[in-house]
C-alpha cells in the first residue's frame, strides 16, 4: 500500500498534537508515565461508566484456558458459537450482534486493532492466541465508544506479555492431556535503567477428538506463538521521561478442520466421527506483527501516546466444497454419509478448494490524555489502511472405494476467485470526563470516514488471472460517520454507584454491501454497581435499536461460494435485555469459598420485512428473532481455596439457539439444542516457585451440538483430562 493523502494528515496532526503539548507542559515538571491499557491502575473497572469488565491473571489462571471463547463466558452480554472444540477461529458476539468470525466485535491487542482487515473484511479469520494473554478487557456499550471500528456490539482488547519489573523474572508451564493435547509455555524477561525485554514461546496442539472414517489421518492442530518486546526509557533526570517499545510477534498454525458436518442420524450414533471425503481439509496461517510504542510524559498532568501498528496475516483453508457435484448444504454431506456406508465401484467426487487469502493491516494512532483538575481529557486520532487479497483456486479429487482421494484435475491459482478488497480509514475523537459532586458525567465525540474498495478480476475461464488489464468490478465508496456518546454515574453510597447511558453504535459497510449503508443503532443502558469486600455485584439493562443491521456471508455459516464476502442489509431490528454479574466471597475458617454468577437475558426482533440471499436470515418477517443468539445464559462458579491449593468448579447453561431468522418454535433442523457444561480446576503449590494443576473439560462428557453449518452438525469436545506443571524464577 502506499502512503495515502490521508495517511500523511494523520502524520500531520500527532505532530501538531505533540506540539501543542510541548508547549502547554514546557514549565512543568516531567512526571513518571502511567501506562494505560483500557482501564489502566487510576481507573478501574467500578469507575467505567458503562458495561466494562476485565478478566485478570488471576482469573485466567484458574481454568487455564487456551480457548478465548470459554474465557469470555463469564462475562455477561457475550455469546460464544463453538466449532471446532479449540477455539481456533472464536466466533464471538455481544449483545445480540450475532457471532459469526466475531465480525461485530473491535479486537484488539495492547490498544491496537488485530483483526486481520477490521474495515475491509470483517469475519476475523485470525484471533491473537489468548493462553499467551495476561488479563483480557471487555467494554460495551457507552464504554466502547472511543474505540472504533465496530461499536455497536464492544470490544475485545487483549493484554499480552508485560515487560517484569524484577531484573530477571519468568516462568515455564508444560501441560499433557487427552487426545495428544500438549502445551509449552515459556518467558523470561527483566528491567534495566534504561533498557528492559522480555521474550515469551507459546506452543499447543492436540490430535484431535474426531476420527476419520476409514482412515488415520489425525483431526488435530499445531499452533506456535512467539513474542519479543525491548523497551528503552530516559533518565529519570529528563525534562520529558519518555518510554520507546518495540514489539514483535509471529504465529503459524496447521490444523486439520473441515466445514463438512455430519447428518442428524451419524451426529446421534457416532458423534465424534468424520467423513472420508474430508480428510483433505487443512487450514495453514502465518502471522507476522510489528507494533512501535512511544509514551511521553509532558508534564505531571499531561500524556501523549503514540503506536504504529503493521500486521501480515496469510491463510490457506484447504477445504471440502462440492461432494459428487453438490454443494454441502445441498446434498453434498448426505452423499459423503452414504458413500462411508455403501462405497461405489466409480467413486465419488470431491471438490476441494483452496480459499488462499492474505491480508494487511496498518496504522498510527495517537492518544493524548489531560488531566485538568475537574476534567480528564483524551483526544486521538488513528489512520488506518487495511487490505484482503483473495487468489484462490479448486483442485479436483476422486475418492475411490479404499476411501483413498486422488487428483484428477488441479486447478490454477486466481481462477476461482481474484479480487482485492481495501480500506482507508481516518478517525479522530474527544473524550472528556468530569464530575459534580457525586456525578461523574463522560462525554466523547468520535468522527470516522472511509473510503472502501473492491477490484475484482472474476473467476473461470472468463478471470483475469494476471490481473494485466482492468478489473470486471470495480466498486469504490466514501463514508464517514459522527458518533456522540454521553455516559453518567451517580455516587449513592460508598459501595452503590447507579450508571447509564447512550451512544450511536456504527460498523462501516464491507466492501461487498452493493449499497455501502452503514450499521448504525442508538444503544441505551441503565444499570448499578454494589461494592464491599466481600461482595461486588453489578446489574445492568440495555436496549439497542439498529437502523440498518449487517449480515456477512461466509463459508462458516453455510453461505453460499459465489456469494462469501458479499454483505446484506436487514432494516430495522431491536435488541434489548439484562446483564448481571456477581461475586461473593465466604470466609470458612482456614478456607475461603469463592462463588461467582454471571447471567444474560436477551430478545431481539426484526422490525421490518426483507427477502435475502444470506442464509441465516433468508425471507425476513416482522417480529423474526435474530439467528444464534440465546435467550438465556447462566454460569455459576464455586470455588475453594486453603493456604497452598485450590480448586475450582464452573457450571455453565446456554438456552437453545435457532440457526435461521424465524418466530415460534424453533424447527427441529434450525436449532441448536441448550446444553450444561461443567468444568473443574485444581492447583496445588509444591514451593513458592513449583505449581502443578489438573483441568477437567467437559466433566459430565456431555455429546452436544456446537452448531449447524452447511445442513450439517458440529460436535463440541469431549471430556478432556489435562494435568501441568509451572515453574516461576
């Protein structure tokens, strides 16, 4: 890409930005730097007008999680859509925006956006490894309005690996568990004067939890992670202590997942097989990241932060298209069920298609935070550009009666889809905070406008593989968009705070929305905090009415070839519900008993009539719910802790969901039934510096449904033992 017109006015404006300030702390005294996540020590999670909820190390540690989807369950207001049991490709979603790729959702690691193209492809096929994070942040709501692009569901802002205070400081965990699931997980890093480091290796994989029928090709995954962060700070002695970090990240990935399902009748006698004809299927990413990092204190009260952000995702999802000609979604995965039962001398035929994409995403931003008596003032401004390249092909196979699969036709690369999709982004916003006696009031205004692209070189015979001449469509259009949020808290008691709030919630439009309307909504919320030592708990109603909501066509919700990436309006439609967290803690003696709920109430309806070529909506009618949004979510967790152990229990329900837009009852072949997990945790503290743990996945083995792609169903894991040892210097 090259440097935008745009790109040069946001150089431009940190730079006066950073003048300004200069010259406002020129005769202070410099102070040491407060680095700020989202939250950051001087504002915690009770002081954040709004729905605003932070998963620390602490919390992480109990279940050891490595899949980010069973970590955000106990947050309220998100929903989680299983599929591949590992949580490799999360599908999350918040407040009834629905959680396919998580294309709703702003995702972040240490404040910069992550997903692989946030504006210009929104179904996040890239998430950043979560067993590697130190604490998740998690903003709806009126909190998520400085944070674009995506506001009308949250955030997601994920924390990795901060730089040890100590001179030397690490650890080392190792984990085996059932179905060749092993961990390593490693880090050792250290504070100088004026240079600090540290370097941290993650690695996971699995066998897998399904088999192949007819064959011992494994189902499983390799992921490696690995993060190196240098940071160098002035004297304490300078007039402006000043803080420059380096980060640089890469993963890679190889797992063996397929969208080939199975038919209700094998998912009911064998549900953790899988068919021959997709023993082909194989996904392989490579990501690669550089993040810059300047912090200056201007003075005591005055702070410029300043990040440059480039990440390089590419994937190659192997997978099962077509299955003797058809579709899966229209008899493909009913001709794989029978050919593994009754095997023809003549084969069966499968397409498997290579969805070769690579992505690119970059930007700076700066942030300057003001701290004015009264008043805490942020202002910031991010450009942003971002790209996905789509060069895909379709090789041809034969799967004979020995369920081998030979090559009988392979196809050349760009001849089944060549097109690019891009982006260009300029946002600029003002926060301001301020109280009146026990009222704390937030005020923020942000302004985003884009120009998004599509140059597509068609595909088959008729493509334009060299893309030499110009593009069959060309399709190019500017938005912009201004977004008020207004946020108050009102001080009761030292332990009762009453919170509320509205905001114009926006997703830009993809690149394949013909008619590039925004998504917009106005979301109100109303709610209360209760905080004493041993007991916190928060309640909180929201209410969202989207003007012009978005659904995005992908493959991971059975959506048409010819149709993925393409984008759709659906018109009016009204979320509402009730959010409620709590903890309490019961002192028994030489024990301690933690117990913790979360609950999330939803209901959404569609205001108008619509036909659609996206299957989960399909022909719309008024009062239709939204698909895959349950109305109930409910997670208790019980938890006992003595002076050197613990263990923990985590019960978790979700309702039924439906997979299609309808009203009623739910048909028996568009629902995902409800289901009750429960999990188990335990640590036991050799030394101060040795821990070993045992984790319990699924303790009941509970067969369930994770969800239905393609006519077909997923299953969600087994019971799955794990036993680990951390070493800490």
């Amino acid at each position: 890409m090259n440097i935008s017109s745009k790109f040069r006015r946001a150089i431009v404006a940190s730079a006066i930005i950073s003048a300004v300030s200069l010259n406002v702390a020129a005769n202070d005294d410099a102070g040491e730097i407060e680095h700020l996540t989202i939250f950051g020590d001087s504002n915690p999670v009770n002081d954040v007008p709004g729905s605003a909820h932070q998963i620390n190390k602490e919390e992480l540690a109990k279940f050891d999680y490595t899949d980010i989807m069973r970590t955000l369950t106990s947050v309220p207001g998100v929903y989680v859509l299983e599929e591949d049991g590992y949580g490799l490709r999360p599908n999350i979603g918040m407040r009834g925006t629905g959680q396919n790729r998580s294309e709703k959702v702003t995702i972040m690691e240490d404040g910069v956006l992550a997903a692989p193209a946030p504006y210009a492809a929104p179904s996040a096929y890239y998430f950043p490894t979560s067993g590697r994070m130190e604490s998740v942040e998690v903003l709806k709501g009126t909190s998520s309005a400085m944070y674009g692009p995506r506001t009308t569901g949250g955030v997601v802002n994920l924390v990795s690996r901060q730089i040890p205070d100590e001179a030397l400081a690490g650890q080392l965990s190792l984990t085996a568990g059932q179905d060749g699931f092993a961990k390593l997980h490693g880090y050792a890093g250290g504070a100088g004067e004026q240079v600090s480091s540290v370097f941290e290796v993650f690695r996971y994989q699995a066998d897998g939890f399904k088999d192949i029928n007819h064959s011992d090709r494994d189902t499983g995954f390799v992921k490696n992670d690995i993060l190196a962060k240098v940071k160098f700070n002035s004297d304490d002695s300078a007039k402006y202590y000043q803080e420059l970090e380096f980060k640089l990240k890469y993963s890679d990935e190889e797992s063996d997942e397929t969208y080939v399902g199975l038919t209700e009748e094998d998912f009911n006698s064998k549900p953790y097989s899988r068919y021959s004809a997709s023993q082909l299927d194989n996904m392989s990413t490579e990501h690669k990241q550089l993040q810059i990092n300047h912090n200056i204190d201007l003075s005591a009260d005055l702070t410029l932060g300043t990040s440059f952000y480039y990440n390089d995702f590419h994937r190659n999802w192997y997978k099962t298209s077509k299955i003797a000609g058809q579709k899966l979604g229209s008899g493909g995965v009913d001709a794989a069920a029978e050919f593994d039962t009754n095997p023809t001398a003549e084969g069966l035929s499968v397409d498997v298609k290579a969805n070769n994409r690579g992505y690119i995403s970059q930007g700076i931003q700066s942030v300057l935070m003001a701290d004015l008596n009264d008043n805490f003032l942020r202002i910031g401004i991010r450009y942003h550009e971002d790209e996905m390249d789509r060069f895909q092909w379709l090789d041809k196979y034969s799967l004979d009666q020995s369920y081998d699969m030979t090559m009988t036709s392979a196809g050349v690369p760009g001849s089944n889809s060549n097109r690019i999709d891009s982006a260009e982004a300029l946002a600029v916003f003002i926060h301001d905070e301020f109280s009146l006696g026990n009222l704390n009031i937030n005020a923020g205004l942000r302004y985003e406008d884009m120009t998004i692209e599509r140059r597509d070189w068609g595909k088959g015979d008729t493509g334009d593989i060299g893309r030499d001449g110009a593009p069959q469509k060309h399709t190019k259009n500017d938005v912009d968009v201004l977004l008020p949020s207004l946020a108050l808290t009102y001080k009761l008691t030292d332990s009762l705070i009453l919170l509320g709030g509205v905001q114009k919630g926006f997703a830009p439009p993809a690149p394949g929305n013909d008619s590039a309307e925004n998504e917009e909504s106005i979301n109100y919320e109303f709610g209360a905090r209760y905080n004493t030592e041993q007991l916190n708990a928060e309640a909180i109603v929201f209410y969202s009415d989207y003007e012009n909501m978005h659904g995005n066509c992908t493959a991971s919700q059975g959506c048409d070839d010819d149709n993925i990436g393409d984008q759709y309006n659906a018109g009016e439609v009204q979320v509402s519900g009730l959010e409620i967290k709590a903890g309490y803690s019961i002192g028994l003696g030489s024990f301690t008993m933690p117990l913790g709920l979360t609950y999330t109430f939803t209901e959404t309806e569609f205001q108008n009539d619509f036909e659609s070529n996206l299957d989960t909506w399909g022909d719309v009618e008024k009062g239709d719910e939204l698909p895959y949004v349950p109305e109930n979510q409910l997670q208790l967790t019980l938890g006992l802790e003595g002076d050197n152990w613990r263990s923990d229990l985590l019960v978790r329900y979700m309702a039924e969901m439906r997979t299609t837009a309808g009203q009623g009852s739910v048909v028996a072949d568009e629902v995902i039934d409800s289901r009750t997990l429960v999990d188990l945790a335990a640590h036991y503290a050799i030394s101060e510096a040795q821990k070993v743990t045992f984790t319990v996945d699924n303790l009941l083995d509970e067969e369930y449904m994770s969800t239905r792609t393609h006519g077909s169903i997923m299953v969600g894991k087994p019971r799955t033992v794990s036993l680990g040892y951390k070493y800490s210097f």
